[in-house]
C-alpha cells in the first residue's frame, strides 16, 4: 500500500483494502455472518455478498418485513407472500445499490425457484427508483417459457449498464429488444442467443446498433447477420469486436443472411476481435478472398465440423498471408465436435509451420476433442517462431491413455528456454515418459505468477512430477489439472477409472508442490546470499591488498627520506 501509514486517512484506507481481500476470498456463509453480526464489517460484507447475484431472490427477500417469510410457494413457483408497499423499499434499495453483476436464468432454476408474472409486475409499479438495481453493472437474462414474460427485461435496465447477455426466442425478445437503446443508452457490450427471427427483429437490431453511440462488443447468432445488421455494424464508429455464434437451430435462416463470412467493403474501421463459430471451408474462402479489415489482431474460430490436417494445413497458410500482424489466434475443435474414444486427432507437426509468419503472435490456442500426437521438436520450432509469445495451449477434451501422450517434462524445459515472455501454458504431458531434457537452473520460467494446466495428463509419481516441477515454475506459479467428476463424462468406465487415479495424483502433487517451491525459494534466496557475502568479501581482500601496496610504498618512501646522507666535499 503506497499511502503513508503513519496517516489516520492512511490507516483507514489499508484497513479498507485489507477487509476487501478477504472478503474477496470468504465463502457466502461467511460473508453473510459479517454482514449481520459486525457493524464494522458490515458495510463491506454486504458489498461483496450482494455485488454480484445469480438468485434474485436473495436480493428481494429484503422487500419482506424482517423475521418474516418473504416468499412463498405457488403452483411450483415462486410468488411475493404480501402485496409490496411503497415503504418496504426503504429496506431494500442500499442493496439493491450494491448490486453490480445480476443473472437470472431460468433454464438453470430448480422446480420452485422461478418467480410468477405477479412478482415482476409488483415490482414495476411499486419501486420508488423505477430501477430495481440503479448501480447495475453486467446483467444475464436468460427467459424460458411464457414469451410475454420478456417484458421484465425492462426492470434490470439503466443507464449504469455496460454489458448485457440475454438468451430467448425472438417472440420474447421482440418485448424488450427495441426499448435497449433508449433505455441502457451507455451499453458497451451486447450478447444475444436466439434461434429463430421474426419479421421485425432485424428492425429491433438495427435500431439497437444504431441507437448506442458507445458499443464495442457484439455477439449475434449467424441468421441475424444480416446484410443490413453487418452494414451497421462496420459503420458503427466504435464496434472492437464482434461474434458470429452458432445459429443454434437448422431451421434458422434468411433470405437476406448472406452465406459464408462476408464483410462490407472497407468497414470495421475499429474491429480487433473476430469471432466465428463457422465450417472451415468458409474460413478459407473469407481469408482468401476478404475484405479483411486491417485492424484485425485476434482471431477465434470454432468449427463446426472436425478437419483433415490438409485443411488445417491451409486455414493456417492462408491466416498467416492475409494476418501477417496477428496477435491473438484460437482454432477450436472442441465446442462442435466429439471424438470416438480410442482415435488421436489427424493432425501432424508440420501443420503448424506456416504460422511461423506470424512474428506478433502473443496467444496461441488449439483444442481438439482427440489426443494430440505432435512431437516436441516441431512444438520447439513452432513456439521459436514466437518470440512476443505469451500463452501457449494444445489441449484435448479427451481421456488420453498413456500411449496417446507422447510428450515428456522435458518439453517444459524447452518452452522455458524459447519464450522468456511465457505466462500460461497449457496441454498434456506423459510424466511416465523419461524427460527428454534435464533442467538447468538457468532454464525456469520467469513470470513469478506463471500458469500451468496439465489437463489429465498421465502420472504415476507424484513426489518425483513435484520434484520436477518446483525446479522449473516460479514461487507464486499455479498448477491446475482437470477436476470434472468423472461420472458426468461419456467415457467408458475404464477410462473414468483411470481419470479418476490421475486427479489423485495430481491433487497429490499440488500438495508438494508449495512446499517444494517454497524450500527451493529459500535455498535460492541463501546461495544469492553467499555470493553477495562472498562478493563483499572479495571486494574487501582487494582493498586490503590496494591499501597493503599504498603502505608499502609509503614506508619505502619514508625510509628513502630518512636515510642518512654522506657529504663527499668534506672528506
């Protein structure tokens, strides 16, 4: 903390930091027994509980008189136990103030927890600032059943809003879509799921983009991208990003979405981020034949169908010609596609060489649902081709069996060396293999916050993977490893059962592994305070030596001075 501590405004600071670093870290429950016990924590605790929701109905249980029950159930849902006066939300609104980041989905609400029409509409008409939370930061909106009931939307709107998620059909949305614009007129971000269009749901969209001065990042399934929607957009002075999602329904189309990826000519003045759930096929074709807008740095393609190493061979020639400054770029297999269990992804090393093109490259990412066999010399030679790189992930959604993995520690030794500038890292490793390099203590990773994901990666010694691991990864680096309950994965039992063994295992070696980075920290931290010792005193026997010299050479000149002179002319 940089105030001066010896302040009282200074002391109230740091306890106000302090408390908000805990309370960043403390379980609800806790969170919840500050905010009523402590007065002094109170105010702070309650900011953090409430700061971001993802049941209102905690947030509304203050609407009810204290000690009382707020709601109460009414054929499977939930409904007000009183009708609401205008008094009542004098106990309500200094949390509703603290509300920053809200999220009502009712695909994910359990059988009783989804709020009746009537709760809405009481609301509405009674709430005395006309928005329930007037601080409202970042809201999700996710409507199932009754379309009518998109017309609450309107509750969670203002003008402090900056993003907005909302997933429903288009009959729902057309009660809220065109009132957006006057309402959140400051919105940064909008992201909407829907899989069908009405006839005036363009309309609504035109008049979103063209009503919100201040919009960067936009999210639209594919068959609302229409001619005049991306006409819109690439004129809008402001758009930074923009994600063609999955249209979600094969049934969703118009006549006037055009086919494939095609932007208007010389628009996206601002466009950074392009994001496409797409075929690949298309990828190829708008990489070769554009328009590209020039200010394009990140790239994030997820495809829908999985691909011959060929056409990833040739997506990836054709994004290095047409994206010679990329800095960021994602190729995601995983999100559209599975892989039968037993297979390795049909993609070689080599494919990986024409990116070498790409000298800006920051962030690499490729995930694929199978195994990846590629060697670890072509994984040297691809990221030496990198020298700006920052984050580095070949990952697989699948449960390699040992033989799949053919990368040993030793590749952690390589990426330590080639890419001073690495943060994260990401992919699987057979810790069962013998490293194909042995670590040096000049080879580590440098980043003091380092990441390391090692997915399910094959292990057997924990101690000795830990061991290894605390020689290369910084002090304050983090370890993670895939913790997906097994049963939940379409997986056979076999492999479930080895996954379960390695997640053991690795829970085993983050257990060393904090101790072990930590002895290595001290024991680095003695031997650079030997050798500032063994400077000093080097430094002093040279100076002992200097000064011996001076004396030397200075009781010779004295004793030449001293000495007794004979006077010849008198002899």
């Amino acid at each position: 903390m940089s105030l001066d501590p010896a302040s009282s405004a200074s002391h109230f600071w740091q306890i106000g930091e302090l408390l908000d670093y805990l309370f960043e870290r403390c379980p609800v429950a806790d969170l919840a027994s500050c905010a009523r016990v402590s007065k002094l924590f109170h105010s702070h605790a309650s900011d953090h509980l409430y700061k971001n929701v993802s049941k209102i109905q905690n947030v509304f249980q203050f609407l009810g008189p204290v000690a009382q029950q707020t709601f109460r159930q009414e054929d499977g849902k939930l409904n007000f136990a009183y009708y609401l006066q205008p008094h009542i939300w004098e106990r309500f609104i200094p949390y509703g103030e603290r509300v920053r980041s809200m999220e009502y989905d009712e695909s994910k609400l359990p059988l009783g927890c989804q709020l009746v029409d009537f709760c809405f509409n009481e609301i509405a008409a009674t709430c005395p600032t006309a928005k329930v939370f007037p601080s409202l930061l970042s809201a999700t909106l996710v409507w199932r059943g009754i379309a009518s009931r998109g017309r609450f939307s309107i509750n969670f709107l203002g003008e402090s809003l900056r993003r907005l998620s909302v997933d429903c059909d288009a009959d729902t949305l057309k009660y809220f879509l065109g009132s957006i614009h006057r309402i959140a007129r400051n919105l940064e971000s909008f992201h909407l799921a829907c899989a069908n269009s009405l006839n005036d749901t363009e309309a609504g969209l035109l008049a979103l983009i063209n009503g919100l001065p201040t919009l960067k990042e936009v999210t639209l399934p594919s068959h609302l991208l229409s001619t005049e929607v991306l006409l819109a957009l690439s004129t809008h002075p402001h758009i930074e990003s923009l994600h063609r999602s999955d249209s979600q329904s094969s049934t969703a189309t118009s006549t006037n979405t055009p086919k494939g990826l095609n932007f208007p000519e010389g628009g996206f003045e601002r466009l950074r981020k392009f994001k496409a759930d797409t075929d690949l096929a298309d990828m190829i074709s708008w990489l070769q034949s554009g328009p590209i807008p020039p200010s394009l740095t990140t790239l994030h393609v997820c495809s829908r169908t999985l691909e011959t190493n060929a056409n990833i061979d040739h997506c990836f020639t054709h994004t290095s010609k047409a994206l010679p400054h990329l800095t960021v770029l994602i190729l995601d297999f995983t999100t559209h596609n599975t892989a039968p269990e037993g297979t390795t992804a049909e993609v070689a090393g080599n494919t990986f060489k024409s990116l070498s093109g790409l000298k800006h490259l920051e962030v690499f990412t490729f995930d694929h649902p199978a195994p990846l066999l590629i060697p670890e010399d072509h994984i040297a030679q691809m990221v030496k081709a990198w020298p700006a790189l920052q984050s580095f992930a070949m990952r697989t959604s699948s449960v390699c069996a040992d033989e799949q993995s053919i990368l040993s520690m030793g590749i952690l030794v390589t990426l330590a060396q080639s890419c001073p500038k690495l943060r994260s890292l990401s992919f699987v490793v057979n810790t069962k293999l013998a490293p194909s390099q042995n670590f040096s203590k000049k080879e580590g990773f440098a980043y003091p916050f380092f990441e390391l994901d090692l997915g399910c990666s094959p292990i057997a010694d924990a101690r000795a993977v830990a061991t290894f691991l605390s020689q290369v990864l910084p002090e304050n680096a983090s370890v993670t490893y895939c913790d997906k309950d097994p049963s939940t994965m379409t997986t056979s039992a076999a492999l479930q059962a080895t996954l379960t063994s390695r997640q053991q295992c690795w829970k085993e070696v983050t257990n060393w592994l904090g101790p072990l980075i930590g002895a290595r920290a001290r024991e680095k931290d003695a031997e650079t305070k030997v050798k500032s010792i063994t400077a000093e005193l080097d430094l002093a026997k040279q100076e002992n030596a200097e000064l011996k010299r001076k004396l030397e050479n200075l009781s010779r000149s004295i004793k030449l001075k001293s000495a007794p002179t004979t006077d010849y002319g008198q002899s």
